[in-house]
C-alpha cells in the first residue's frame, strides 16, 4: 500500500509540476506582452496611416463642368483587374458628379504643385471653378467621362465598377481603363520613375504634406537576405 501510495503521489506530483510550468510559462509571456504594450501610448481609434496619398480626382458635374478635389484616402485595391479604390463624402460636390457619371481620374501632383493640389481640397466645385482659379488645365479622358489635370505628370482614368457606402464615406472602387504619364518622367525601361514624379504625401496626423524619401532597396530581394 505504502508503495502504490508513493506511486500515485509521484504521478500527481510531475503532473502538478508540468501544470505548473505551463501557467509559468504562460504567465511569463503575458506578461512579456503586457510589458511591451505599456511601452506604447494608445491614442484612440483615429484615421491615421502612414503615408496616405494626394490624389487629385477628376470628375464632371451635370452642367459638364470640369471639377477636381483631393482625396486622401485611396489606393490601389485589386491586381486583376487593376482597380483602386477612394472614399469620399457624400456632402462633396465629386461625390454627386461620380455618381451620376460612373467615372473618375486620378492626377498625381508634383511637389511643385502643392498650393493648387491643397487648394482643390479647401474649396467646394459648388461654388468655384478650381482650373479657372489655378490655371490648371482640364483635359477631357479619351477613355473614361471624366477630367484629369494636364499639368500633373501622372494620370489613372477609372470607370466604377463598384459603390460601397462605409459610413460618412463611400467607397468607390474603379477599374483601371489606363494609366498616362509625362515622357519626362520615365525611366530608361519606360516605366514610371518616382523621383522624376515628385509625388506629395500627406500626414493626416499633423495636416501636413511631406515629399518621398530617398532609395533603400528593392522590393522581393531585401527580404531574401534574412534567410542568408
């Protein structure tokens, strides 16, 4: 008796031990989590990525007059087909015009454009005439029912396969019809060079608009050198 008695109590005991180890164990990483997470400051549930682009959409109201407004929140969102996707109010003047016309453009601003890019967001096409104010010229899409801005070295014409309204914003998801650029800003291969555009991106944190950084690397290869 006295043999099975130790028996059972050496079974119960490394039992207990592993039990024992595993809340350890556990309890070690939450608290490891914990620790890491009190080393970040929460700030709330805002609207906030980092980069965000500054896209000028094109678009005509009903009268045919050429509007342009910038839109933060976009980007690229299918391979095949090429599609991007933008969220906008539905109290925008682009919003009505989109809806009614199934088409937009997307021109990409040039660092040298900032004053008329940051104007095309501050006033309404509901009451001013943005291309008459910034001298820009609208040139009518060959593809889409929509305007883009001539002088803006890069353009996305887009026909909207799709309406999903979020809450204040609506998205609105266009299929890529086609993409046009300056010679000027092409690369030796033909394909659009990043430092030659000069884009702007905009800190929704600070309301603030910041130019591209320098080179670092290439995609698909940097990552291949962990692994060597």
């Amino acid at each position: 008796m006295k043999t099975f008695w130790t028996a059972v109590t050496g079974r119960f005991l490394v039992v207990g031990l592993l039990v024992t180890g595993s809340v350890f164990s556990q309890d070690s990483t939450s608290y490891t989590d914990t620790k890491e997470a009190k080393m970040k400051k929460s700030i709330g549930a805002k609207t906030i990525v980092f980069p965000t682009p500054v896209f000028v959409v094109g678009s005509y109201d009903k009268s045919g007059r050429p509007d342009a407004m910038v839109v933060a929140w976009g980007g690229i969102c299918c391979s095949k087909p090429p599609c991007v996707a933008i969220s906008i109010r539905e109290a925008t003047y682009t919003y009505g015009n989109i809806m009614a016309r199934k088409a937009f453009t997307i021109s990409i601003p040039s660092e040298k454009y900032i004053q008329e890019a940051d104007y095309f967001g501050i006033v309404s096409g509901r009451t001013e005439d943005k291309f008459a104010a910034t001298r820009l010229t609208p040139v009518k899409s060959d593809l889409v029912d929509a305007p883009y801005v001539k002088e803006f070295p890069f353009i996305i014409e887009c026909s909207v396969i799709k309406i999903v309204p979020l809450g204040l914003h609506t998205l609105f998801v266009g299929e890529i019809k086609d993409v046009k650029a300056d010679e000027a800003v092409l690369g030796k291969d033909g394909t659009p060079d990043i430092e030659k555009i000069q884009p702007m991106i905009f800190d929704p944190a600070n309301r603030a608009y910041y130019g591209i950084g320098k080179y670092l690397g290439d995609a698909f290869s940097e990552g291949k050198k962990i692994n060597k």
